[in-house]
C-alpha cells in the first residue's frame, strides 16, 4: 500500500532537486570534471539517505496515530 502510494507521490519532485543540488555543490569544491561526478555522487546519495531518514520518521509518526 505505502509503495503504491509513493510511486504516485509529488516525492518524485524531489529528484531532479537532489541532482541539481549535488552537482552544483561537486561544482563549487572542484574544478576537474571527475572530481565533480565523483564529489557529486557522495552528496546525491547523502541526501537520499537524509530524506528517505526523514521520510521514514514522518511515516512512523503519522502511523503510530
């Protein structure tokens, strides 16, 4: 139920956010394009991981109520 409800989310809006900020943030520390793509992963995937942390506790939240 709670996977059906995501795959119709507006959470999918966030992705393109993610992606933009974590190559603009690679950009602003480094000037080589590898270093760029490589600093850029580690920030996409540390933002993933905060907002699915996030995610997870509104859920839980809401769902205890």
């Amino acid at each position: 139920m709670v996977i059906a409800n995501i795959w119709s989310a507006q959470i999918w809006y966030a992705l393109p956010l993610v992606l933009a900020i974590g190559l603009v943030y690679g950009a602003t520390r480094h000037e080589h394009l590898r270093e760029i793509v490589v600093h850029s992963a580690r920030a996409i995937v540390w933002l993933v991981l905060f907002l699915v942390v996030i995610f997870g506790l509104v859920w839980l939240a809401t769902s205890q109520m």
